[in-house]
C-alpha cells in the first residue's frame, strides 16, 4: 500500500524548491508494522499459531499462579494484523482453549468447578477485544493509506499538467521571439535600408547641388546606419538564426560579440573543440540561459569582463558564466530575480541541474551541468 513520492510544484513565477529534505526515518513500530503488512497471512498464520502452542507449554510449565496473558496477546495481534480479524478470533480462541488446556492439565484445585471456564471466557473476551482494536487500526491505516494514495496521484497529475503548461508557454514565448525577431529582420531592417539608400542618394543629390542640406543628410544617415545595427542585434537576440545554421558555438560567438559592443565590456567565449553537437531544442535552452546570464551581468553587475565557457568532461557538459562584478546580492532591488528563476526553469526542461554562486565584491558565476548522454540522445 505505500508508496514514494516526492512533490514538487515548479513554476517559473516563484522560486521554486531546489529539492526536498531527507525524509526522516520512521518510527521502529512503524517500520515493524510496514515490514508485517509485506508478510503472508498464511505463513503467520502457522508462526501464530505456533507461538500459541509454545506458550501453552510455558503455561503449563509455570501453573495458573502466573498469567501469560502479554504473551499470548503477542501472536494474536500479529495473526490479527496480517491475516485480518477472523483469523485473530480463530486465534483467540485457540489461545483460549490452550491456557484452559494448560490451567487444568495442571490439577490445580478451584474453590468451585465453573471457575476456570469462567476464566477461559473472559480470557477470550479480552483476546476479541484487542483482536477487534487491531483490526480496526489496520483498517483505518489502510483508508488512510488510500486516501494519500489517491490525493498523491491527483497532485502528481496537477503537477504533470502544470509541467506541461508551463512548457508550452516556454515554447510559446520562443516561437514569438522568433516570429518577432524575423519581423524586425525581414520587415524593419528592409524599411530601414531602403531609407538609408534614398538618404544616400539625397546627399549625392545635394553634394553635387552644394546646397547646405549636405551636412543634415549625412548626419541622417549616420543615424539610419545605427538604427539599422541595432535593430538587427536586437532580431539576432530575438532570434539566433546561427544557432540554427552554424550550431550553438558560432550563436554564442556571436552573443559575445554583441554584447562586447552593446554594453562597452569584455565578452569572452571559451569553448572546447571537442565538445558534441547538440540538438535544436537543448541548444535554444542553452543560448537562452547564456543569454540570461550575459544581459544581467552587462546591466546589474557593474562588471568590466564577462567569461562564457562551455565545456565537456566524460560524463558532463558544463556551461558557465562568470564576471568580475559586484556580485548579485549587493543589488538591493534584485532585478534579475525572474531572469534566474527562467534560468533555473529552462535547466530543469533539459535535465540539467543549475547552480548560481555570488558573493559581494567577487562576481557571480552561473552554472548549467548537463549529462553527455542526454546531450547525444538529442541530437
């Protein structure tokens, strides 16, 4: 009837829990009580009985001045417990019968006859009486097992389905970064070349006028020019197009460019040339927590060098971010607090297992371990 679990509600709205405490360990009467309800009935049933016999003997051995009533309340209970209740009143009575056996084979002499069958039925009495609380224990402790059971299974389902929510939302928010990304590419970008061009052709148009305007309409194209740079990093960010063309290195080759120019600081990609391609949807987890990483460190930690490494041992593939800044936790506000809980959540998609370290004045450093297997399982 048991059975393990180990709840965990994720969402990507709230920390989730990093991982559940050691479960304490039970009760010895507990764990006896577990390791009973794994026996078989009719194998206690003969031990049971066994013990009842043993005891008669005992009985028989020490005289009626000694009550053995403890004893053989012993496999009553345990027949009880396994078997269930009619085997404990089977059992009881037998006891019963034994003891009065045992009383009267001894000769001891009653002040009147119907003494000891009187005894013998109260005996009886007492055993039904214990036979019945156990049976009913184990009753309840079986409805109560169910009702975990069921409510543990319903939860499970509540957190699956959540799960996979969440995963589509994730995926959601993917595919219209990308669609968002290819608009800015294809619809934005064009607009802005093509105004770059008629700007240029302006300014030929005045240079050979020598009207006044020359200057203006340079300066507006300098300006398209920018504008036209900046839209395209933000499309490649929205959207990597090299992670789905040249794979997951040149991608981050190219966010390390990025965001050296961007933010004024020193990106650098370290990355080991033996290192297994991956698939499309462990790589767009990947970039994205790089990505994560590198834009929070280049806003918030007032760093001047941000080092992205990826890496691979026998059994691992480690992605890292470290900078030189001022570490996450002297930024009163924490504006980065959903950045890292998305960080932790997109991990957790890909099986991978998370760790962040900051201390003041140090930096921080982001760590995202991957088992090689599933690396290669996803390609």
């Amino acid at each position: 009837m048991s059975k393990s679990f180990s709840p965990e509600i994720i969402t990507i709205y709230g920390a989730p829990p990093q991982g559940l405490a050691p479960a304490e360990p039970l009760p010895l009467t507990v764990r006896c009580l577990r390791w009973l309800e794994m026996r078989s009935p009719k194998g206690t049933w003969v031990v049971g009985t066994g013990l009842i016999f043993g005891i008669g003997i005992l009985s028989y051995i020490s005289g009626p001045q000694l009550s053995c009533s403890l004893f053989y309340l012993i496999p009553i209970l345990l027949i009880t417990w396994v078997a269930g209740f009619r085997a404990g009143l089977f059992s009881a009575l037998l006891a019963a019968v034994i003891w009065l056996i045992a009383d009267l084979a001894v000769g001891f002499i009653y002040g009147h006859p119907v003494t000891p069958y009187w005894n013998a039925t109260m005996r009886f009495g007492t055993f039904v009486v214990a036979a019945s609380l156990v049976s009913a224990m184990r009753s309840l402790n079986d409805h109560l097992e169910e009702r975990v059971l069921d409510r543990t299974a319903a939860l499970e389902a509540q957190i699956e389905e959540k799960r996979e929510l969440e995963k589509n939302i994730l995926e959601i928010s993917d595919r219209e970064r990308a669609v968002i990304g290819q608009d800015l590419h294809d619809g934005l970008c064009q607009q802005l070349v093509s105004a770059a061009f008629s700007t240029n052709l302006l300014h030929e148009k005045l240079s050979k006028q020598q009207s006044s305007g020359t200057e203006d309409t340079a300066r507006i194209g300098d300006m398209i020019d920018e504008a036209i740079t900046q839209a395209r990093n933000l499309a490649r960010g929205l959207y990597p197009v090299r992670l789905e063309t040249d794979g997951l290195e040149m991608a981050l080759r190219e966010l390390a460019a990025t965001t050296s120019s961007r933010f004024n600081l020193n990106c650098i990609l370290e990355y080991q040339d033996s290192m297994p391609t991956c698939g499309e949807t462990i790589g767009i987890h990947l970039y994205r927590i790089a990505q994560e990483a590198v834009v929070n460190a280049a806003k918030h930690s007032k760093s001047t060098q941000i080092i992205l490494s990826l890496s691979k041992t026998e059994s691992k593939v480690r992605l890292v971010i470290g900078d030189n800044g001022v570490g996450i936790e002297t930024v009163p506000s924490n504006p980065d607090g959903m950045g890292l809980r998305i960080m932790e959540y997109r991990a957790r998609m890909i099986g991978a297992k998370f760790d962040r370290n900051s201390l003041a004045g140090q930096g921080t450093r982001i760590t995202c371990e991957l088992d090689v297997r599933a690396l290669v399982a996803n390609q």
